[in-house]
C-alpha cells in the first residue's frame, strides 16, 4: 500500500514538472522572437532648420532625422512610424516632401522610391494625423534596408523637390519625436523649441576716404626755345574711398591769381596754360610757342579722366584753371585704389621773359557719398 502511493506521488510531481516544461517551451517559442525583433535604435538625431514657435505667426522647418536600425527593414509587411507631438502641423506636406537614404556609412547611400501608396516597385510615404509611414515595397526583396543600416529621412524643402515644410509648436518647450513600427525597432528623439531661434546684429562702417600724392614739388629746370619740357618727377595721385558712388579729384591753379599758368613775379609775366588764350585744351605744345599744361600719363584701377587731360599723345596738355577742375573721377564703388600718374610740360617762345617761374597746383579728393 506504501509502495502504491509513493508512485502515485512520484506520477503527480512527474505530471506537474511536464505542465511547467510545456509552459516554458510555449513562452521561450512565442516570446523570445518577439523580444528579439525589439531593438533600440541608436544614433538618434532630428536637425532643425528653424526652432522658433510659430508665434505670433507660423514658423516653417525641414526636418532630417537619422538613426540606426539594428533589424533593418526587410519584410514587405515592415513599416516605419515617425510620430510628430500634437501641435506641429503636418497638414501641408505630402510624398514629394520627403526622402528616405540608408546605407551602411552615411545613410546618404541608398535612396528610396517613393509614392504616396506602396507598390512592388514604390515605398508608401504618407502623413496619418502626426503619423509619417514608411511601408516597404509590396515586393518584399525590392529596396531592403539591411541590418544595422544608417537611415537618413529628409521632410520639406531638403528632400528632393520638396516645397513645403513643417510648421513649428506654437509654444517654446521640449518635444519629443518618436519612431517605431512594424519593423520592430524603436526610439525617441527630443527637439527644443524657442520663443526666438535667431540673433539679430548690426554693424556700422564709418564712411572713409584715402589720397596720397607721390611728391610735392616737380622741376622743369631750364626752359629751353628749342623744344617742349617734362617737370620731374611725374606725380601720382593715389585714391581709394568706400562711398558707394566713388569720389572726385579736382586740380586747382595760382598762377598770377587771375589767370593759370606759370608766372614770373618779378617781371610780371605768365607763361599762360595751355597757352596765351588759356585755352582748356588739349592743346599740342609747340617750340617756339608758349605754352603750359599737364596730361594723365597712366592709370591703374577704374579712374575716368577729364576730356582736357586725356589726350597725351605727342606734346598734348589740359589747361589749368584758378578754380576747382576735375582731373579724374568715378561713380562707381571701389575694391581697390585708383591711381593717376600726372605729367607737366611746358614750352617758351623767343621773347618769354627771363627770370624764375613757379606755380603751386592744388589736388582735393572729394568722396562721392
């Protein structure tokens, strides 16, 4: 009788072990795999391109966000979940706002085809509430997106094409994106949104004018009857000024204080420029004949140059005034000086008085602002 009930003990407890082992067999089989599906993301990151609330008016965004999916995307079934919080409006975007990349480095490898319905050949794209849905192609081995593939996902005027953006929360806080779906994997992404995304500066630049002359006296030495005379040096003018409509330099002559030229104070005699008539010029310089004046020689940058001053050619010159006379000029603004290289000449006829001559010449830059 002993032995009868010890086995049937032993039949219980043997009963009860095999109940267990069936229980842990059912969950090991239909809970593991589904454990095993549910990775974490990594990598999560959504780039901005305002944080500013939309108020007291909308405030527009591109969105890329990127993460790495341990599973990858690989079942026609599969679909990507991106859910956007309440209150950022999503109503305007469509397929043509947004881009799908992975790939194994920087998820820009790979990009999706996309329409607004999956097909065999197409990635469905599509806005469900706050929802965008990513469904795989119908053709489960068409644009698979591989295990522990980087994915890169564009929204707005950064996707290719796109015209339309995201508008921000009306109201500054933290939020939080998160990302999900039937592929199995999961995340969350945390965004900032501001009462103001941008600073304001400002700056300004005093207006400023430059002018060097190269030297401030010039010789003839002796004026000979045979032939016409170059003073030297030559003096070069040398301009530069950030007004937006350039500047003017203007020449201005003593002569005898009424009329220009080289004048001889102890005779009372003026070699008159360009000539006796004081003509403006261009006049040619003869031998033999009096004469005075000054040309521009050469320029660098952009300098126009008074018609009287522009001929130099032979024995050219431009007439001197006891007034204020532009030599050269621009209404332009500038990136580099300007120069202009002035050379003076001067000729004499039989009976110019003996004696010294002189003349001072006066040059002011004028900023045109």
């Amino acid at each position: 009788m002993v032995d009868f009930k010890v086995k049937r003990l032993i039949n219980q407890k043997l009963s009860h072990l095999f109940v267990i082992y069936l229980i842990l067999v059912v969950l090991v089989f239909f809970i593991y795999p589904q454990v095993a599906k549910a990775d974490a993301l990594t990598s999560l990151s959504d780039t901005m391109s305002r944080l500013a609330d939309s108020t007291p008016t909308p405030v527009n965004s591109d969105h890329t966000i990127k993460f790495t999916t341990p599973s990858g995307v690989t079942d026609a079934s599969d679909t990507i979940e991106i859910t956007f919080p309440a209150g950022f409006s999503v109503t305007s975007v469509d397929v043509t706002d947004i881009d799908l990349h992975w790939g194994p480095s920087t998820g820009l490898e790979n990009s999706a085809t996309l329409a607004g319905t999956a097909d065999a050949t197409h990635w469905g794209a599509y806005f469900t509430g706050q929802v965008l849905s990513f469904d795989h192609a119908t053709d489960g081995a068409f644009e698979d997106i591989a295990t522990t593939s980087k994915v890169v996902v564009e929204i707005g005027t950064n996707a290719t094409g796109g015209d339309q953006q995201i508008d921000n929360h009306a109201t500054a806080a933290t939020y939080t994106i998160s990302i999900g779906g039937d592929f199995g994997d999961t995340g969350k992404i945390a965004i900032v949104i501001l009462s103001d995304d941008q600073v304001q500066l400002t700056a300004t630049v005093d207006p400023s004018i430059t002018f060097t002359l190269s030297a401030n006296s010039s010789d003839f030495g002796a004026l000979l009857l045979g032939s016409v005379t170059n003073s030297s040096p030559d003096i070069t003018l040398t301009v530069g000024t950030n007004a937006g409509t350039g500047y003017t330099v203007t020449v201005r002559d003593v002569g005898n204080t009424t009329n220009p030229g080289l004048y001889n104070s102890t005779a009372n005699y003026i070699i008159g420029s360009t000539n006796t008539a004081y003509a403006d010029g261009p006049t040619t310089l003869a031998n033999g004949t009096e004469g005075y004046g000054l040309y521009v020689l050469s320029t660098t940058g952009s300098p126009t140059v008074a018609s009287r001053y522009n001929g130099g050619t032979g024995t050219q010159v431009g007439g001197l005034e006891v007034s204020d006379t532009t030599i050269i000029s621009r209404i332009t603004s500038m990136s580099a000086n300007d120069t202009a290289t002035i050379r003076h000449r001067a000729a004499i006829a039989a009976f110019t008085a003996a004696g010294s001559y002189s003349d001072t010449l006066t040059y002011i830059a004028t900023g045109n602002f």
